[in-house]
DNA sequence: TTGTATTATTGCAATATTACGATAAAAATA
DNA sequence: TATTTTTATCGTAATATTGCAATAATACAA
C-alpha cells in the first residue's frame, strides 16, 4: 500500500493536503524563509545557507515551483527564484478559510 | 538517507513544517473538515464517513492528536474527539505569521 | 573552441508514510 | 460470565520522501 487514496476524497481536500505537504519539511520552509527576507531574487546560495547539498536543494525548489509557489527565471547562467505573490494570497486564503471555520463556542462538548 | 536533518533548520522552521506535515493528508484533512462541521463531537463513524479502514483512520487520528490539533476523552466504550479551539488559534497564527511577511511590491523583481 | 559556473536530472540507499488485517484492551450489554 | 462494541496497536507490504554523488545541460568567459 503506501498510496493515498486520492479518490476517496473531495478535490478541495485534495488540494489543501497537497498545498500542506509544499510546507512540511523544514528545508522548504527555510528556502521560503529566506526569500521572504532576501532583497535579491536569488539563486543557489541556498546551499551554503542551508548545508544541504546542491541535488537536494535543487529537488526542494522544485516541489515549491510544483506547487506554484515560486517561480524562477533565467538571469544568465544562474537562475532567480521568488516567490509569486499572487499565488502565495491564493495560498494563503486556502489555509484561513480552513481556519475560519471554527466557531468558538464548545458546542456538544464532550472534550 | 531519507532522513530530515532537523539540525540544520531552526526550530521554528521545524515546528511550522511538522505542523504543515499534520495537514498534509487529504485523509487528515477530511477529518478536520468533519469534526468543524459535526455537531457531535465524534468517534470512528469517520470509518463509514472516509472509507478507509479502522485501522488506518486510527493512525490518521493519532498523528492530529501528536500535532496537539484534536483532543479525545473516552466517552463510555466509545471515544470521542473534538478539535482544541486554543491549539487552533495558535497553529492558525503560526501559519498568519508566515503568511503575513510577504511584503507587496515586486522588488529586486526579476521574475 | 575550451574551460568555468550554475542548475537540473538520474540513479541509488536509507528512512518514512500509507494502508490494512489481525489482534489486544476496555467498557457496555445480555 | 460471555458477548458485543469500540478503539488502539502490532506486523507487514507497498509506495513516497529525503539526501547525495555523478552526470547532464546551459550560459558565459577566456
């Protein structure tokens, strides 16, 4: 076994699952970090900021770009990453409108 | 290999992309979405609900429960889960504080 | 052209995740 | 007590993820 069973699931579940797992591992959140901090666009200096090595790095970027949350042009003989800005609001409204979605009040309260 | 080295990231970054890992099952996912629609605080009918086996809804609960997301207090022969509204706020800030910090304007902008 | 710098891709090896059947554990019921 | 109901845990198989060295592929410089 080991697959998800997609299928058994909403397109909208799906989607958020998928959005999740672009942020669950520490790397990627490093890159993003990074980005959001960096003036510059930026290209591989992630791999001495990291430590990881430069494959990896590179296989990280890609399951952001995947998830459309950077893009990256070419600047020469190195590539520049950011993040896109309309896609990360887009992201962003994903996770608060799972967030929102809790109203207070403990209703049946077993817990 | 196939090992996170925790240690090279900081322990926020850690934390957030641990907490990103909770969500990132479409399986988990519709769970949450059950538990914020229920008025029932809820047991394994997630079985009839999901499709998937007891077993495997079991695991899926335990990993909510490790990421603090749901508590579940034993209610007669039966359990009963809720999600916990003060974890919640904070996981919905820790998500808003990263979500918050891109600032607008397309700035060294090569992509 | 030849070399250098930068990034992607390929091909592993190690570990983690997903899923489920079987079984155990605890409480309610007959 | 014996049975049923409900959930957790164990063991296992299939698949996914992580990480890296080696190797392409591309652009620039000499």
């Amino acid at each position: 076994m080991g697959i998800t069973k997609k299928d058994l699931f909403t397109s909208q579940q799906n989607e958020l699952a998928s959005l999740a797992k672009a942020f669950a591992h520490p790397a990627r959140i490093a890159i993003i970090d990074y980005l959001l901090k960096s003036e510059t666009c930026i290209n591989g200096d992630l791999v001495q900021e990291l430590g990881l090595a430069q494959a990896t790095i590179s296989q990280h970027l890609r399951e952001l770009r995947d998830a459309g949350i950077l893009k990256g042009s070419i600047e020469g003989s190195s590539i520049c990453y950011c993040l896109d800005p309309t896609r990360w609001k887009e992201v962003e409204s994903q996770f608060n409108n799972l967030f929102s979605r809790l109203s207070e009040p403990a209703k049946g309260d077993c817990c």
